[in-house]
C-alpha cells in the first residue's frame, strides 16, 4: 500500500514593505566606499527591521554591489534575517552549560504555549522564538534573552509564564 504525501504549500506572509527611499541616506552614505557590504545590510535590516527582497534588489541597483554576493554575505552569518520578526525576540541559548541544564524543556514549553516551532514567530507578530548557541550567561542556565532582558534558573513553565505576562502587558 502506498501513502500518497500531502504537499504542503509554503506560508506566505503578506508584509507591507516601507517606502526603501528611507534606504536612499544609507546609500549615499556608503556608496562608493571599500567594505560597504555589510554596513549597507546592516543598515537596511536596521530600517526595515529584516531585508526584503526589494530591499536586496535596491541596493544592487544604486551601489553596483552584487544581489548574489549581498545574498551570500546575509545567509552566511547569523544577524541578517531575510524574513520580518516579531516586536519580542525571544533567545533561549542552547549552549553546553544550557544544555546540561536541560534547555530544551524551555525551548518545547515556549513552542507549546506559542503554538510555533523554533525560528518561526506568532502569527500576531508579536514573537519571534530562536534557539542559540550562546548568551554568556552560563552560570545561570538555562538561560533566555527577551530584547534586552536575561532570565535565568528556567525550566518550562517559569518561561511561558514570563512571556504570558509580556502578552499580557502588551494586551493593555
């Protein structure tokens, strides 16, 4: 008997891009300068909050730079996100110390309550859940990151508590 697979078709999020003239000080600011790469995307995500393709497509277009380098330097390293994020990110660190201190019970607690799988965000907008190798913070792990905020000594049920009480203020 064969079992035929479902295809799931990708999600597609509707995302209203801002005007990219708001990129047009960066580009002057950076045109024509060595090493320009990396402050330009820096830059752009700064302002746009992550790089959409159109934001990619302008800066190839009014530095020269090329939109298949650009996108090699953004998927290479970590900080550039390609796809929009949530108002809280949320960084539970998955490093040895974590580990050992069973981070992963936070991570599954945090999926469960938010109804999303590590990397994704909510679909309010309202979180984004990412897993990471480190917060240096390893003498109180299991450790997450919430914006500017560290919590320590988690275990499952104290994170989802801390993120219901950010929906919570974020609701009034």
């Amino acid at each position: 008997m064969r079992i035929a697979r479902i295809r799931r078709e990708p999600e597609t999020t509707q995302v209203d891009l801002p005007d990219l003239e708001v990129l047009d000080p960066l580009i002057k600011k950076y045109k024509g300068k060595k090493g320009n790469m990396i402050p330009l995307l820096q830059g752009a995500q700064s302002l746009l909050g992550f790089i959409p393709r159109e934001a990619f497509e302008k800066l190839a277009t009014d530095t020269g730079l090329s939109l298949s380098d650009m996108y090699g330097v953004a998927t290479f390293y970590a900080q550039f996100r390609l796809n929009p994020v949530g108002k809280h990110i949320i960084k539970v660190c998955h490093g040895t110390a974590c580990h050992v201190q069973n981070a992963n019970e936070v991570s599954e607690a945090l999926c469960d309550a938010l109804g999303i799988p590590d990397g994704a965000t909510t679909p309010d907008g309202l979180f984004t859940l990412e897993s990471v190798a480190c917060l240096g913070c390893c003498s109180l792990a299991p450790v997450m990151a919430i914006g500017n905020d560290t919590f320590g000594k988690l275990n499952g049920a104290a994170a989802v508590k801390i993120v219901k009480n950010i929906r919570i203020k974020e609701n009034q």
